[in-house]
C-alpha cells in the first residue's frame, strides 16, 4: 500500500511541477491539496509506530499549502503561520533522537550563524519591497525554519546514519525552497529564482519527502 502512495504522491508532483514551469496558477491550485496529504498517507502507512509530531507537522504543511492557494497578504499570512507549527512540530519529531553530548557545537553554532545570516540578511534585500505587514511575520517565519534546519544538524550528529543525513538535506531544501518563495513573492526581479514556482515546489516537495523517508529509516 505505501508503494501506492509514493507513486500518487510522485505522478501528482510531476503534474503540479509541469504546472509551475508552464506558470500556469490554476492548474497548479488543483493539484496542490492532494501533495502532502499523500505523502502524509504514504509516511502513516510506512510505518509501525507513527510519530504524532510528524504527522501534525505534514499536516500544518499540506494546511500551509491549502491556505496559500488564494491570493492576497491575508492568506499567505495564514498560510506562513500553519508553516510555523509547521516547523515547531519538525523540530519536536528530532529532538528525541538527539543525544546533547554528541553535537559538536563548534560546527553547529557556525552553522546556526550561517543560516540566521542568510535570513536576516534576505529580510534587509526585500524589506523595501515587502508590504509594512509582512516584514515581521516574514522574519519571524524564517528564523522558524532556520531553527528547524539546525534541530535537524543536531540529529545528524547523534544519529550518523544514512536516514540522518537524507532527513538534513530535506530540511536543507525546505529551506532552499522558502528563501525562493520569499524573493519571488516579493523581490523586484523574481526572475533570478529559476522558473520561479518551479525552483520552490521542487526544493520544497524534494525537502518534505527526504525529512519523511529519513525519519522512517532512522525509527526503522
């Protein structure tokens, strides 16, 4: 059965990917609610014992994915704060399989830097451009994800498996993807972001789908 929801869940991304790169919207908005929901059925029927934290976090993302689909500040406002339990609830599905001894701060904290760097300093570059509304909810979105990003490192360390690491490039990519979201939604030139929706959608469901297959190959 879970063969049967990876393929669903691939055949309905490469339909919504071909969608981006034509930039076609309304075709996108139709097959977007039915991509975390099936990876979120793929990952309940993959395993033994499902990890609640995970199955709410998929869930506030295909929430998150849902409320974005209309246009305007005030559902992409709802839309990013599904997101932050989004993450809140990623960072609670690693935290148990971190070992606090194991992290070696002298690369986590260069890293933490390196991300909350690359936040604040995509908050400064698009700050002129960002509606007075959103630079808060924006920044605070982002330091969110940057969070989840290096929660995910800490896992990676005190697990050293092959699912640790697939689960960090998920996140590495999540975060990819939300850095492009931001400059095609508010830069003046989103153009620099390759095909624009396309470059997100894929980091972002390449990212969702890692996190997943990497928590399923760590709990075994």
């Amino acid at each position: 059965m879970k063969q049967v929801f990876l393929v669903l869940f691939t055949i309905t991304s490469l339909i919504h990917l071909y969608d981006s790169w034509n930039d076609d919207s309304k075709r996108r908005a139709r097959t977007k609610p039915f991509l975390l929901l099936l990876l979120l059925l793929f990952y309940i029927v993959s395993t033994r014992k499902a990890n609640v934290y995970l199955i709410l976090a998929l869930a506030f993302s295909w929430l998150g994915d849902v409320l974005l689909i209309p246009k305007g500040h005030k559902w992409f406002t709802m839309g990013g704060i599904s997101f932050i339990f989004s993450h809140v609830f990623f960072i609670l599905t690693y935290l148990p399989n971190v070992t606090f001894r194991a992290v070696n701060w002298l690369i986590v904290v260069p890293m933490a830097v390196v991300y909350y760097g690359i936040s604040i300093f995509l908050m400064h570059v698009l700050k002129p451009t960002t509606p007075k509304s959103m630079v808060l909810p924006m920044r605070f979105y982002l330091l969110c994800n940057s969070t989840m990003n290096v929660v995910s490192l800490m896992q990676l360390m005190s697990c050293r498996s092959f699912g640790a690491w697939v689960g960090f490039a998920g996140a590495l990519l999540f975060f990819i993807s939300d850095c492009c979201l931001f400059i095609v939604r508010y830069s003046t030139n989103p153009e620099i972001i390759f095909r624009k929706h396309f470059t997100v959608m894929l980091s972002y469901l390449l990212g969702e789908l890692l996190i997943v297959l990497g928590i399923l190959s760590i709990m075994g």
